[in-house]
C-alpha cells in the first residue's frame, strides 16, 4: 500500500480528530473522534515505518477505544463541558491559536530534528491538541484522553527518528493500560452512584 497518496487524509483526518475531541459533548463521537485519531497515526505512522509495525498503532488503539466505549459515563460522571456558547468559542479559538502556532514553528522544529513537516506537523497538533485538553477540563475522561492524544502525537514524530520495535510494543502496552484504567474508573463510578450504565 502506498502511504504516501493517503497521507493528505491522514493530515486532515489527525487535525479533525483534535478538534472533535476538544469540542464534542457527544460520548459516541467522542469515541469515534478518538478512532479517527489512531487510524491517521497509522497513516502517518505507515511513511516511515513497514505496514505491519504500523498496523500495531491502529490495532492497539482501537482496542483501547473499544475497552474505553464499553463502559458508558453515567450522566454525573461530567463527561460533557459545563459551559455555555462562550466556552465552546474559547475553545475552538484555542485550537485555532494552537494550530498556528504549531504551523509557524513547524519548518523550525523540522530542520532541528531532521524529521519531514508531513510527519511532524500532525504529531505535533496531536500533542497541542492533548496538552489543550489536559489544560481546559478538571474532568478525569477527559484528561485520561487528552494523555492518549499526547502519547499519539509523541508516536507520530518519534516513528520518524526510530523504528524500534520493542519501543512500539511498549507504547502499545500503555494505550491499553491507559484505556483499561479509564474504563475501570467509569466502572467504579457507576457503581458508586448506583447507575447501570446502558
């Protein structure tokens, strides 16, 4: 397969998955925003890498959404923003403000690092994008996401420098750990409240 003609929606793929995570109240778009967001890591984790090494990205991360998705928040468990219109500009201009600052340092950071901007600028976003939502919310889903986010973008712009293998295994033990966590966390909050989840 080659990356290389999907990489254009890999790039955009990774930028809408940072947006839909930041700004969605919907728990199943949530979900899928986190989907997306492993399948362009794929793509783009696929230039450098061979196929195989690459699929263990969206094989990992997709199990740990399906762990993550198995478990529904019950409605206190503060998933959604407790904001108004106002909060949602905030954080749309956020992202903004964000991808532009990413955007300006890009060709900086790649001649530094010696790494090419297709790979480097999504890594990068993805770790913004992370660090926004670890930043703008006390709620713990959230900030468990906003890790896998930055944990996905790391990936990006690491795979450029290494190709271990046992480094991807590793990263892969801590997507399912993480996500096994949340899940476990959503589990025990439900049943403090005394809510099934549905």
């Amino acid at each position: 397969m080659d990356f290389a003609l999907v990489e254009p929606y890999a790039v955009v793929a990774a930028l809408v998955s940072a947006l839909l995570l930041l700004l969605t109240q919907n728990w199943r778009m949530f979900l899928f925003a986190m989907a997306l967001q492993y399948l362009a890591a794929f793509f783009l984790v696929g230039l450098v890498w061979a196929p195989g090494l690459a699929a263990v990205k969206v094989v990992v991360g997709w199990m740990a959404v399906a762990v993550i998705g198995a478990v529904k928040p019950a409605q206190g468990i503060n998933f959604q923003y407790h904001s108004s219109k106002m909060g949602v500009l905030f954080r749309f201009i956020a992202v903004v403000i964000a991808g532009l600052t990413v955007f300006t340092i890009t060709p900086l950071t790649s001649e530094w690092m010696g790494i090419q901007q297709r790979t480097l600028f999504p890594g990068l976003m993805l770790v913004t994008s992370g660090l926004l939502q670890l930043g703008l919310t006390g709620q713990l889903v959230r900030r468990f996401v906003g890790v896998l986010s930055v944990l996905v973008g790391f990936e990006i712009i690491f795979a450029s420098l290494s190709s271990s293998v046992l480094l991807a295994g590793l990263m892969g033990m801590i997507h399912l750990g993480i996500g096994l966590a949340l899940s476990y966390w959503i589990t025990v909050d439900n049943e403090m409240r005394g809510e099934t989840p549905v």
